[in-house]
C-alpha cells in the first residue's frame, strides 16, 4: 500500500489586478487555434468579404498553457450559457457549422449538427 502524504492545500493567493500600459482592446471575429507540446495558441483578426474573397486581418497572437485553456473553456462556456439566458440562443450560421463539424467531427453531437447519413 502507498502511504499517503499529509497535504495541506494552501490559501489561494490574493490578486492584485492592473492593467498594463500597453493594455487595448482587439475586435475579432475570425479566430484560429493552434498547439504545441506545451502551449495553445489563439490567432485572433477581423475578416471583411472583398470581392468574393474572405480577407482576413490578423490582429494578435494569445499564448496560454494547457491548463489555462481549460480553464478558458469553462468560463467561456459560463459566458455564453448566462448570455444565452439574457439574450436568447446564439444561432451559428449553417456554413459555419458545417465548417466546424468539418474540421472537428466530435463536435457534431456538443453542437448538435446533423448531416448527411444521419
């Protein structure tokens, strides 16, 4: 039998929070994600339709840990759901989630997509 170790957690820190000087704010709506061994990362932009063609601007790179984008996820999805609540469901259009379902094929069931076969 392994003996276990008598942990005791410690009192979580207290937070002193202030902006930086470079501190702004970015509009986004295109996202990518990427991953490493030991980072994910977010390229953020703002895509504009310019002459049948989707341009894309990137506009910043976000780098977090494994475990923050965990816990990233977890808040988002507490986001949406309170919006959700306030607002109504958030409806993604047709080509995007057929995009996404292209792309990530466990999402079909989280998003509840149907396609062909089906």
């Amino acid at each position: 039998m392994i003996a276990k170790k008598n942990l005791k957690q410690k009192p979580p820190l207290k937070q002193e929070i202030r902006k930086s000087p470079n501190f702004g704010s970015i509009y986004a709506n295109w996202i990518q994600a990427q991953f490493s061994a030991n980072e994910l990362s977010l390229l953020i932009g703002e895509a504009f339709p310019t002459d049948g063609i989707l341009e894309v601007e990137q506009k910043a790179r976000i780098v977090i840990a494994p475990i923050q984008a965990k816990v990233l996820t977890a808040i988002l999805a507490k986001v949406v759901m309170t919006y959700e609540k306030q607002n109504g469901k958030i409806n993604i259009p047709e080509p995007t989630l057929l995009q996404l379902a292209k792309q990530i094929p466990e999402i079909r069931e989280l998003i509840g997509l149907k396609t062909e076969g089906d």
